[in-house]
C-alpha cells in the first residue's frame, strides 16, 4: 500500500484521521467479500428523470450479476417508544431547517409542474409511500402498516402510526436498552425518496405519545397492595376522608407526562333516581352526587406532594361529563384526567425494581377529601343508635337512614399523554439516539454529530461504490 494513503478515523477517535508515511507490504491476505453499490438513475422512470433524482439503489456480489434493493435508512432509539399495550398513537415530527423547508416546496413545486398536477396532490404522492416503518419487539422487527407522513407547514415531516390492542408490545431488541422503530426506503415508491431527503436537515425531533387502555397497573392502599384482577375496595374498609388508592405503571414512570388519564368502573351503586342525593337524604348532611371529591397527589422524591395543576375531581359521574348533577342517576363508569406540569422521570432498566416501596417517584395517588364524614360509616352508627333509642320512646318512628355506601372498584385503566423534544446543538444532552442504516448493511452502522442538524438520511453520493473486505492484513 502506497505512501500517503489515507484513512478517515471513526467519529469517536482521537485522531481525525490516518496517513501511511512509507509504502508498506501487507501479507497473508486474503479476499473475504466484495459487493457494489450502484446509484441508478432511470431515464424511463419519471418524475425522477425530470429532476435527475437517483431512482434506485442496488448491489450485488461479484461476480454475480444480478443486483436487489439496499436497505437504507435511519433508526430511532429512545424510552418515548416503550408501549406495552393498549391503544397506541405515536407522532414523530421531525423539524427542519429554513433552507430545507424552502427546498422541500421548491420539490413540491417542480414535481407538480412536471406532472401537471396540484401541490396537494403532489406532496401526497412523494409521502404517502416513500418509507416502511418497523418497531422493536421481544421478537425482533414488528412491521407497522397504519402509519403516514406529511408535511406541516413551517415545522417539518411529521410521522404518525397508530397501534391497536392486539399489536404486540413495543420494547427494547434483545441486548438493546431502549426500544426503537426503523424507517427504512421504499424501493418500489412512487418517487424514490433519497435524493430528497438527504437534503433535509433535521435541527430537532418531537415525539409525542398518546395511550389508553393500560391493565398493566400497580395499585395500594392503607391495607397493602391490591389483586386488580378482582373487584376491591379502594378506600380501605372504612372509607373515611383522607383515604388513598395509590397508582402506577413502569411505562409511565419513565416519560415526561403531561397528562394521565384513570378510568374504572363502580360496582354496588345504588339504582335511585335521585342518586346520591336520595340515597343519602336521611343523614341530615346535604349530600348529593357532587358532594364525595378527591384529590390527586404525585410520589416524588420518596414524598407524596399534591398537584400544583390538579383540581379537586368528582368520584361519581351521571353522564360522561367531568361534572355529575347533583340528583340524577348514576353511571357505572368515570374517568378522572389531570394535566402533571413537573414529572420526575425514572430512568429505563429497573421495570422489575418497579414497587411502591422501592422506587422514589413514579405513583400517584387518589386522597378521598370530602365529605368531611367520609362515605358515612361512623355517621351511620351514631344515627342508627340515635334512631333506635329515640323510635323506643316515641310514638312516631324516625326512618333509618341507608347503609353507607360498600362500593367496589372494578377494571382499572391507565391512559397517558407524554411529549418530548430532542434538538441538535451544541451542548444538548440527548436521551434519544439517532442512527443511520447505510447501504452494505442491514444494521445500525453510524451515529452522526448531533451537535448541529443532521439529515434525514445519509448514503453514498458517487454513482458506483465498490466495498472490499479482507482478512489477514497485518
């Protein structure tokens, strides 16, 4: 090998690269495996041929002859896309730079000239097939078929898929960290997206995370931790102010919430028209269906701190509005939603540590605040002993009042909104990793410098590309 030859080092070296200062003999050589990667460009193929766009890229083995699609594409890790189960909404928007912007509607533009089409009609045909998308399971890569892309105006590309109940859960691979999804080139897309999007420069990534219909639930009270697999009591046997139902889920735990949905169903819930209103009438207290409240508290820093953003919310519902009225009949079914405006996040790795006792935030909790005589057992004693002693003496009986009420809570569910924002400058700190699937592998193969904006997607930009590897150079 030549004198002066040179070798770019890897991103993380100490050296930014390797020069040869004499001609060397290198020895016990052997050829290991060669392959091509070749940038087609079809005339025939339009609109790509309008544009001089790169309609394809092939390799093959030599000395084979015949060529096939090189995957190409980009990864996307990160504790965003952990999703067990549920039904899962996923947005992805990818912000560009000004001059891409600029550039991806001057594309716009000269396709539907080409095509004769609207704008609409064009952005739609260069997104709407352009990738696949994949995510990380327990099995390896999961296909997802419910997705799309589309340009927002002024932001960027943004990236939705939705998975239903029955999609399997989206964790880390095996001997990976964090779960990921892969989006990958469309060889067969209308228009071949790599000429174009090699151009856009991504100066951020926003991942927003919509669920509902997490069973997979933690939850204690006073007396321990609870079986929700069978209806309970959640407020202890006596059910009286300040009683607590404690929550949590891992996958929660470990993202920046914004909002976090409980819902569940009553069970024992008296049938009167006039609700709890009626039911409660001979306790001489005022109740009505908006008289038991409750509070949300957070469990940060092994402490149990209230809500700053959380309002007081109704434990009974007569419709599916937030607020009952007062005297009308009950429904089995609420749902309390509360907005978190500062959510301690777990870091990822500990799903098995994931316990009420052992971690130091991650739960929330349901602190029964009014009435002031709870559900009413000790105000029933009194006025049953009250009643009795009085119906003895007089002539005229005093009716009793109802048993307090004995409810049980049944079918749990956790839903959640979490956002987050990953942005490439200079002295950001990235809980995301981004990384690249070049041509000549199927793996993650760079991780670019995240402390400037990174493209979309990166490959070779000469028309032919030959790799050689060899075995036992020294």
């Amino acid at each position: 090998m030549h004198k002066d030859s040179y070798w770019k080092a890897e991103h993380d070296s100490l050296a930014p690269g390797y020069k040869l200062l004499s001609d060397i003999q290198l020895t016990q050589m052997s050829l290991a495996e060669m392959k091509m990667v070749v940038m087609e460009k079809n005339k025939e193929r339009y609109p790509e041929a309008a544009l001089g766009y790169v309609t394809a890229l092939k390799e093959n083995q030599p000395p084979k002859s015949s060529y096939s699609p090189v995957p190409i594409g980009f990864c996307l890790h990160s504790s965003m896309l952990l999703l067990g189960e549920g039904k899962r909404e996923v947005n992805v928007l990818f912000c560009l730079t000004v001059e891409s912007l600029v550039f991806m509607d001057d594309t716009v533009r000269q396709i539907a000239d080409v095509q004769e089409i609207s704008r609409d009609e064009a952005l739609f045909k260069i997104l709407h097939d352009a990738f696949h998308l994949w995510v990380s399971t327990v099995d390896g890569w999961q296909a997802v078929e419910n997705f799309y892309i589309r340009l927002e105006e002024g932001k960027g590309l943004l990236l939705t898929f939705r998975l239903d109940e029955d999609f399997p859960a989206v964790s880390p691979l095996e001997g990976e960290k964090l779960p990921s999804l892969r989006l990958l080139v469309n060889s067969t897309a209308w228009l071949s997206p790599y000429s174009w999007a090699r151009r856009m420069l991504v100066r951020s990534v926003k991942v927003a995370v919509s669920v509902q219909g997490i069973r997979n639930i933690q939850m204690h009270n006073d007396l321990g931790r609870i079986d929700i697999h069978q209806a309970f009591t959640p407020f202890g046997a006596m059910g009286d102010k300040g009683a607590w139902l404690a929550f949590g889920n891992y996958e929660m735990a470990c993202k920046p919430l914004s909002t976090v949905e409980l819902t569940f169903n009553w069970q024992h819930l008296p049938t009167y028209d006039g609700g709890l209103k009626e039911y409660y009438q001979n306790y001489d207290k005022d109740i009505d269906n908006c008289s038991f409240k409750g509070r949300i508290d957070q469990f940060r820093n092994r402490s149990w701190k209230s809500l700053a953003s959380s309002a007081e919310c109704f434990l009974f519902r007569t419709s599916s509005e937030a607020v009952p009225v007062k005297d009308g009949p009950l429904v089995e079914y609420t749902t309390i939603r509360f907005p978190i405006s500062d959510h301690a996040v777990l870091p990822m790795g500990g799903a098995d540590k994931f316990q009420l006792s052992d971690v130091c935030s991650g739960f929330f909790r349901l602190v029964l605040i009014e009435p002031d005589m709870g559900f009413g057992m000790h105000e029933y004693r009194r006025l049953f002993s009250e009643i009795m002693m009085y119906s003895g003496r007089a002539r005229h009986k005093k009716p009793l009042p109802e048993v307090p009420l004995d409810l049980l809570m049944d079918a749990p569910q956790l839903g959640y909104v979490a956002e987050e924002e990953y942005v490439f400058n200079v002295g950001s700190t990235l809980d995301m990793v981004f990384s690249y699937i070049r041509p000549l592998s199927n793996s993650i193969t760079a991780l670019p410098d995240t402390s400037h904006p990174i493209p979309l997607l990166e490959g070779p930009e000469d028309e032919g590309n030959l790799m050689i590897g060899i075995r036992g150079g020294r």
